[in-house]
C-alpha cells in the first residue's frame, strides 16, 4: 500500500489548508473531466436509439437511414424533422446530449442573422458561421488544457534532465550547457513559426513540437542551481563514499530536492501554455481552420464588435482557467515553501 512520508504529509496538509488553492484544484479537476466527456455533453447525434426493439449508439458507431426505414443509404441527420419522424413515428426514440450541436455543426434554423445572440438552442450565442459558442468553447478548453498538460509534461522532462547534468557534472559541461542555452534562447520562437507555417500546414503535434523545443529552458536555471548546492551536501558525499553511482546520487538523494522547487513551476508553464497556444490561434498560426479554440472564439470576437457575447465567453472561460492555475501555483508555492 502507498503511503507518503512525513514531509509529504505535512506538504498535502498545508497545501489543503489554503482553501483558494484547495478549491480551485478540485473545480480545474472537475472542468478538465467536463471538457473531455465533451461527446456527451456537446453533440449533434444521439446519444443512443430505441427503435424496433434495438439499440443504436451513432455516437459509437455509423449508422444508415436505410437502418430506420429511410431512402438514403448514408448516414442521417438525426437533426433534421424528416429523420426524427421516421424513429418517433414507429414507436422510437432519441436521447440526445444536453447540448445538441457539435464543435463544427452549422445551426440552419437561426431566426436571425449569425452570430446569433444567446437564446434557449444556442445558450451562448452563435459565431459568425453559426456554430454554437458554448459546443466550441467546450471542445477549445479541452485542446487548450490537452496541449498545455502535453507541453508541461515534455518540458518539464527535458528541463530536469538538463539542469540536472548541469548542475551535477558542473566544470566543462556546465559551461557549454549554458552558452548553448543561452544562443537557443535567443532564437525568435514567434518568427520560426510564422516562416514554418507558409510550408507546413500547422496541426496540434506540429505546435507542439516546436513549442516543446524552447519551453523546457524555464525550468533548467531552478534544477541546475539546486543540484549546484544539493552535489556538495555531507549526505551526497558520504552517499559517494559508499560507492553509489552518479545516476543512484542524482536519482535518491537530490533529485527530490530539487523537485520541491520544480514542482511549484508546473502551474504557471500550464498557464504559460495555454496563454500561448491562444495568442496563436488568435494571430492565425495556430490550430487547423475551422478548429475549436479559444484563440480562434478571440479573433471572431475582434471582428463581430456588435456580438459581444463572444468576447465576453472567450474572456471569461480564460480567467476562470488561467486564475484557478495561478491560484493551484500558489497553494503549491507555499505548501514547498520550507520556511512552512
């Protein structure tokens, strides 16, 4: 059974008792698992059908309308009256999702010219292109915080790797460490992708990749100066004596020193990411066309003054993450903080 030490405790309970930071974890928890369960909140197919005594889940599977006694033998529309008759008229039914359009489903039945103002179909208003705002914001945070996650996780395992040589091995290797550091910080991340995305058709890997290749010097100048201090340590060196490796040294004994500083970085390169990948979409080097995002959601908003409900939506949804990661940072910050 796992069971965490002493000081891991005393971190947990400190962390705990700063009720912002405690509360905010469980709500960002609890918006992530929203926006990746977003089939089943956010969707133009049923959710599953009843009709002539079997089941049908399109979400699932494709189905034809031949299946419920349709002319078409292609996949239906389950929007439309003329299908809705055909499974209700023989004794059917339709679950659909609380929310009945997708990221990408176009609403042809506006009253009005789009973007649509909020109404009881569309409770966030509609784009420009008549796509439901709250359908699109669901499915932009869960790339946002899918890349964002991605992104930390990448950088956080090549910034460790690097300061930790770093600082460790010190001498030769630490010089020309920090010289190339120093060139490859240096280099125009913005420019690189604005030239790169004329001949690549950019994508959620191919932003990652290059994101990935600058993000991880955030946390190398933390690892590096905590292995600079944690090499020279009387455990570290009696550890040496007794004949552990260099890697067993830098695994047990300061790794997980350093990792109480790291740790409280994590919260704000999520931040940091999100931010990122939003200015990206906003300037048009980001996501595909026609990609949910809240960048994208930002630059309708620029261009529709009169539709304010979607700049509002988009300045809303961002606040509400990038100050919950802010304030799970600093719960963080002061639950490591070893003055506590």
């Amino acid at each position: 059974m796992f069971t965490l030490s002493p000081l891991s405790r005393r971190r947990f309970a400190h962390f705990k008792a700063n009720r912002r930071g405690w509360w905010s974890l469980w709500l960002f928890i609890g918006l992530f698992v929203v926006c990746l369960c977003g089939e089943l909140i956010a969707n133009d197919k049923p959710l599953a059908i009843h009709f002539k005594d079997q089941w049908y889940f399109p979400i699932v599977s494709s189905h034809l309308e031949t299946d419920f006694g349709g002319e078409l033998p292609f996949e239906p529309d389950y929007r439309s009256e003329y299908v809705q008759t055909l499974i209700t008229g023989q004794g059917g039914w339709m679950l659909f999702a609380p929310i009945p359009f997708s990221s990408d489903t176009v609403n042809y039945d506006l009253k009005v010219p789009s973007p649509s103002p909020p109404s009881s179909s569309n409770w966030l208003g509609t784009d420009e292109q008549a796509r439901d705002v709250l359908a699109r914001v669901i499915f932009g945070a869960r790339i946002s915080i899918l890349f964002a996650l991605i992104l930390t996780a990448i950088s956080a395992l090549v910034g460790i790797t690097a300061g930790a040589l770093q600082g460790f091995y010190g001498g030769l290797v630490d010089l020309i460490g920090q010289r190339l550091q120093e060139v490859w910080a240096g280099l125009p991340v913005l420019y690189l992708l604005i030239i790169l995305s004329g001949f690549i058709a950019p994508s959620f890997w191919w932003l990652l990749g290059i994101m990935a290749l600058f993000s991880w010097l955030a946390l190398v100048d933390v690892v590096r100066a905590e292995f600079l201090r944690g090499r020279n340590l009387e455990y570290v060196k009696a550890a040496r004596a007794l004949g552990l490796t260099n890697g067993a040294l830098m695994r047990r004994h300061i790794l997980p020193n350093a990792m109480t500083s790291t740790l409280t970085y994590i919260p704000f390169i999520l931040t940091g990411a999100i931010a990122t990948l939003t200015a990206l979409d906003f300037l048009g080097f980001g996501m595909p066309p026609g990609t949910a995002s809240l960048g994208e959601l930002i630059g309708q908003a620029k261009r529709n003054l009169q539709a304010p409900w979607l700049g509002l939506t988009a300045f809303c949804v961002l606040a509400l993450i990038l100050s919950l990661l802010v304030f799970i940072g600093e719960a963080c910050r002061d639950a490591f903080d070893p003055r506590s």
